[in-house]
C-alpha cells in the first residue's frame, strides 16, 4: 500500500510538472541530498579518487560536485518518464547514426548493444524503440516491490521497448520475436561472482568485468555496437552507435568485453561527471589465482 502512495502522491505528480520547474525541484533535491544528507559520498568520493589519482583535492571535489548536481537531473528526469509523451521523448533524446543498426535489421539479423550507466540511460530506454528498426530488449533485475516494478515496466515500455528479467535472459537471446531485436547490456555493473568475471584494469584499477554481451554474441555471431549518450545541454541527450565487431566468433577471448569496456571507459574520462559514481562498483577485488586480462584491443 505504501508504494502505492508514493507513487499516485509523489511520484505521478512530479512527473507531470513542466521542465523548468522539474529542474528547479532538482536543485533544492541536490541541495538536500548533497549538502545536508551527503548521500553516498564516500563511496563516490572515494570512486573519484582512485579513478584518477592524478587530480587534485579540488578537482576530485569538482567532479563530485557536478556529479551530483547531474544525478539529481536524472532521479527527476526518470520519474519524468511515468508521464513522458512521443513528441517529447523525441526532442528530449535524439539518435544521430540508426542506419549502423538498420544495417543489420535488413539482413534479418539480430543485434547487441553495449553501454554503461552513463549520462541518462532511462532516457534512451525510453526513446530508442522509436527511433531505430530493430525490437530494443532491455535486460533489468525486477524490483522486490511488485506494484514500483509494473509501473516501472509500463513506463520504459511503452514506446517499444520490452523489459526482460535477468532470469530470463537465456530464453530471450533464443527467442524468435518475429523481426530482428536488440538485447541491450549494461556493462558496468559488479559481477556478483568475481571468480566467474572477466578482470581487467578499467579507470586505473583492477575490475571485474560482466562476461555476458560477450558471451551471448559469440553464442549467437551477433554484431556488438556500443551506445554512446551524449549530452547537449541540460535535459537533452543524443545517442550515437559505434560498431564494435561483426565477426564475434573470430575474436580473441575478452576482445569483445575489453572494446565496450574502453568505448565506456573513454566517455568517463572525457567528462567524468555524468557516470555513475555512487554505484560500489569496485566492492570485489580480485581472488588469488584468477587472471588479470592484459589489453589486447
């Protein structure tokens, strides 16, 4: 019942207030959460920091700062989307290059695409299913609350878009959906297992590594494109699309893994600001006897 409330209450509402005053909810939403709560700063602090030990004190604390000034965009932004309309959605994310796609829509071939939690990926969850031919296949782990996961399904769904539970992912990259899709991977996540990961250095340290875009596109000989989200200003994305292989099953072990890794990992260096910083994403280390991959792309 509380969910409920939160959401016909809170959440609903919010989504319905205009932009402006979106973001001006967003900065009092930065001003409690940074200033006065402190979310998560010392896990993002500390991310920061050993992402770039080169940089100053002040740069480390200019990128925190920006950090959470846009994470408080997207929380609003993502509730945005429980009301977000076509015509919106469409000038709020646009995709530049669909044809490196819509290539292999033509050929009846499935493809899969890489990318990370970086800039706002919602947004493109939302959009990209009107913009592109391929049937995008989110894959996401359902929330423990029914009633947040169905409105949080309805949401990212309703453009085209079908969600896909970690449990099912087998059965859906052998699904037959009647047109060529697209299974998109976040590549960013902490493995739950790292004696089952891929490791390799990402942001200057030691990482365990998500094996499974790989996996299912050497399976499959599927061609891997990476989905790289830009920002143009605030509220306003792009999304372009790099092809990072179309002869999977002739790939070195890791390649595939190691080149949208890279992709990500170039975009965080670029501007840091937008990744996701208060994920723990280095809370495993790597267990005695389990390989450091060295770059091979």
């Amino acid at each position: 019942m509380g969910s409920k409330i939160v959401y016909y209450v809170l959440l609903l509402p919010i989504s319905k207030l205009p932009y402006p005053i979106l973001y001006l909810f967003s900065n009092f939403v930065f001003f409690m959460i940074y200033r006065v709560v402190g979310y998560r700063k010392k896990v993002v602090l500390k991310n920061i920091k050993q992402s770039f030990p080169n940089k100053t004190d002040r740069e480390h604390k200019k990128i925190m700062t920006d950090f959470y000034r846009h994470f408080c965009d997207l929380i609003l932004e993502s509730v945005k989307g429980f009301s977000l309309k076509k015509e919106e959605a469409l000038k709020r994310f646009v995709l530049t290059n669909p044809e490196v796609a819509d290539e292999f829509y033509a050929k009846g071939q499935d493809v899969i695409f890489v990318g990370g939690h970086y800039n706002n990926w919602e947004i493109l969850a939302i959009s990209l299913g009107l913009q592109m031919k391929h049937i995008p296949m989110g894959i996401y782990k359902r929330l423990t609350d029914q009633f947040l996961d169905g409105k949080m399904k309805t949401s990212r769904e309703k453009y085209r878009l079908k969600m896909c539970p970690t449990s099912d992912v087998k059965e859906l990259m052998d699904a037959n959906l009647g047109e060529p899709k697209g299974t998109i991977f976040a590549i960013d996540q902490s493995p739950s297992n790292p004696n089952k990961s891929y490791w390799m250095n990402f942001l200057d340290q030691e990482t365990a590594v998500l094996f499974g875009a790989e996996k299912y596109a050497t399976e499959k000989n599927l061609a891997v494109i990476f989905c790289k989200i830009g920002k143009t200003k605030r509220g306003h994305y792009t999304g372009t699309f790099k092809l990072l292989c179309d002869n999977p099953t002739e790939q070195p072990y890791g390649a595939i893994t190691q080149m949208g890794t890279k992709e990500l990992e170039k975009d965080i260096l670029e501007a840091p600001q937008y990744w996701l910083w208060s994920h723990k994403r280095w809370k495993h280390k790597r267990p005695e006897g389990v390989t450091l991959h060295e770059d091979i792309v």
